[in-house]
C-alpha cells in the first residue's frame, strides 16, 4: 500500500500494482489542475481543492463500502476489488477546465461521463485490456448490477465524497453528511449479489440517509448555485462567446497568445458526437484551468476594449450581479435590458453607438437555476430494507415523509448584468 494523507478522510491507502499505477497517469495527474468547484474558489476563498482529492475520496469510499459489503456475506473477488477501486477512481476524467462550467462551451451536447467513458478506453488499451471489467463496471454491463450503483446512481461513492469534501472546503456546515454511517448500513439484496442483486440501506440508516438528501439540496443552493457562481459562469462564457465571435469574423487577432489546446475548442464547432476522434481527445487532456486562465490574463490586454473588460472582471474578480425574479423576463423586459446596458456601454467608451446593441449581448444573461435533491421514480432510486425483510423505496417508508418534499423540482429565474447599471422591471 501507499498512503496519501487526505484532509477530508484522513489516510487513503491506495494498493500499488495496478490502481497506484493508474493514479501516475498524465490522465489522472491532470485532474490536479482542474478545480472541483469551477469558479466556486471566487466565492469560497477556502474552495481551492481539485478534481484529484475528489477522486481519491472517491476510491477511498469505495474500500469502505466494499470491505461493509463483504463483512456482511456478499462475495466479492480479488478482480471485482481492483476493478470497482478503478472506476471510482477513474468516474470524473472526463471533467473539462473549471469542471461543469465550459463543459458545453467546448463542446455542443456534452456530457463528462461520456468523455471519461473515452478516456477509460484509450487507458485500457495502454494497460491491455486491465480495465476491461471496470468499463462493464461504469457501462452497467456486469454481470452484478450492484456494483454499478456503487460508482453511479442516487447514493453513490460520488455523490458522498463530493458533499463532504465540498462542505469542507466551502466551510458550509449544512453540508455536512454522515458517510460512515451510510456506507456501514449498506448491503446488497440478496447478499449473494447475482443478477438481480442492487444496493439497500438497512432501516437504522434511513436518517442519515435523510439527511444527505437534505444537505445536498442545501449545498445546491448555498453553494453550486450560489448567485455569485452563477456570476462567474456567466461572465467566463460571454468571454468564450466574445472570443469566437472573433474567431468567426477573422478580427482582434485572439489566437496570440491563446493556450493552443484551447484555441483547438475556440476555433472547431465540436459537438458529442466528437469526442472519439483522437485529435479531440488529445486536445481535450491537454486542457486545464491553467490554459483558461492564461488565456484570459493575455486578452485582458487586448485591443477590443469588450472583450479587454469582460476578462479583467474575471481576472479580478470584479462579477456581474445577479438577481433572482418571480417569473422568467418577458421579451420586453429583455429588451429594455438590452437598451439600458448598450447606453451605459457608449456612455462607459466600451462600444461605440453602431456596435452597442449587439456588444450588449456579452454583458445580458437571463437563466433559470434548476435542482432536485430526490428523484423517487428513477430506476436507481434508494431502496430501504426493513427489520422484516422487506425492500421499500426510500420516501415509502413509515419514517420519511420528509423525503417526499425533496422530490419536487425548483426553479429559480434570474437574470445577470453589470452592476454599474440599473435594470427597471
């Protein structure tokens, strides 16, 4: 074993052979250079943990859940061992520079599972065929389902790294979930974990579990759509659509300076249906926080005086406003948004009076934030053996009505805009 001192679990050990082997990777090593929060870190001044603590939380997780099973009489082999610490270890590679944030900036339709699920097979060929039943693992095609809900579903070795660490690291105490108690009230129904076998949480773990769902709910709130997050996505993808529109119309002369993997997304329209070109992928694991952000440091000087403002808001932190509204914005409203900031763009010598209304466009955005914290009728849904036996999908428990109220899906409209301007409704 070698041991990797983790604040959030404390000491990991990780075997050597085969997952050690796997962490030295330029793949996984790249990880370190990706923040797991995005531009939380502007937010949360203590948010500053990567991609590759997550993971490492996650495989560690993972040991716990595995020995909590076999302690309780469902068989897992030395392989399945190996192969489930590699998937946990393995689930996030696909994650691009500042994590959800460009993810569809980058590339149109994109989904980071997808991307891992790449780089998991062009690993595979260069261990040999090693990780051939970690990708059954990942793609639910195993022969024991269970082990599929581990890695990927409602209560997943994921899900619980990413809470605690995330609580930790932000200082958000509501955030704070009872881990080990989940993991030691896991087992699988039927213990032997054939086929038909899935993951259940013991009735005495029915509250911790409760309490999760809760504090992931809270942490979506106070944390992953946090108003100023919000900000900070929404000004680092005008800056990307600023520099495009560049791009496209050959002008400013952007790709100086530019980080080259970058400029590979700025310049390809790249959809989902890319990722398994190789000069796609290639591109995509040169590419970390590091080139957005000396990219955005080199345009801060740049001679288009919107796309210089846009990157020296980042840079220094100077965000839009957000504002949360009643209802979504009518096309009117929108409109006049749109008028008092291109006013305020001539007034400020930013645009001129002909580029105004379309230079508005970078510094107006109107969304929606979206979260649920339970979906009861997804097929991974929690389920809670009782004290007789008897298999009870979570918020059917006697116990639980709370949970009912999580599963309701809320929305919040706002909009996003300079706050040296004021916006009437």
């Amino acid at each position: 074993m070698k041991i990797f001192s983790d604040p959030v679990h404390g000491f990991i050990s990780v075997p050597r052979g085969l997952i050690l082997d796997l962490i030295q990777t330029p793949e996984v090593q790249r990880l370190r250079r990706i923040r797991q929060l995005g531009v939380g870190y502007l937010v949360f001044p203590g948010a500053e943990h990567t991609r590759f603590g997550h993971a490492l939380g996650a495989m560690a997780l993972m040991q716990d859940a595995l020995a909590t099973l076999q302690d309780k009489g469902t068989p897992i082999t030395p392989e399945e061992h190996t192969a489930a610490l590699a998937a946990a270890l393995l689930h996030d590679l696909g994650h691009g520079p500042f994590s959800h944030t460009l993810e569809n900036e980058l590339i149109a339709g994109f989904h980071h599972e997808k991307m891992s699920r790449v780089m998991l097979a062009h690993l595979n060929e260069r261990f040999d065929g090693a990780l051939d039943r970690t990708i059954a693992l990942f793609d639910d095609t195993y022969e024991r389902p269970f082990f599929h809900q581990l890695i990927a579903s409602q209560l997943d070795m994921d899900r619980l790294d990413y809470l605690r660490r995330d609580s930790f690291y932000t200082g958000v105490v509501e955030g704070k979930v009872g881990v080990d108690r989940i993991i030691k009230t896991m087992r699988v129904h039927p213990p032997e974990g054939g086929p038909g076998s899935r993951i259940v949480i013991e009735a005495k773990g029915t509250y911790a579990v409760e309490n999760f769902l809760i504090a992931r709910r809270l942490m979506y709130w106070q944390v992953y759509l946090h108003k100023t997050v919000l900000a900070g996505d929404h000004l680092l993808r005008a800056i990307l659509r600023r520099v495009r529109h560049h791009l496209q119309n050959g002008t400013g002369d952007v790709a100086r300076g530019t980080a080259p993997a970058f400029l590979f997304f700025l310049r390809n329209h790249l959809t989902a249906d890319d990722l398994a070109r190789d000069d796609v992928r290639t591109a995509y694991t040169a590419l970390d926080d590091t080139d957005i952000l000396f990219s955005l440091k080199q345009w801060r000087h740049h001679t288009d005086p919107v796309l210089a403002d846009l990157c020296r808001r980042f840079v220094d932190r100077d965000f839009f406003r957000v504002t949360f509204l009643d209802a979504p914005p009518s096309e009117a409203q929108q409109a006049r948004w749109r008028d008092a900031i291109a006013a305020w763009l001539v007034r400020s010598g930013r645009s001129t009076a002909a580029g105004a209304p379309e230079d508005a466009a970078f510094y107006l955005a109107t969304d929606t934030s979206r979260h649920y914290a339970y979906d009861e009728g997804e097929a991974e849904s929690i389920r809670v053996l009782d004290r007789h036996g008897t298999v009870r999908e979570l918020s059917r428990t006697t116990d639980t009505a709370a949970v009912s109220a999580l599963t309701r899906y809320e929305e919040k409209p706002y909009v996003c805009y300079p706050k040296e301007v004021t916006l009437t409704p």
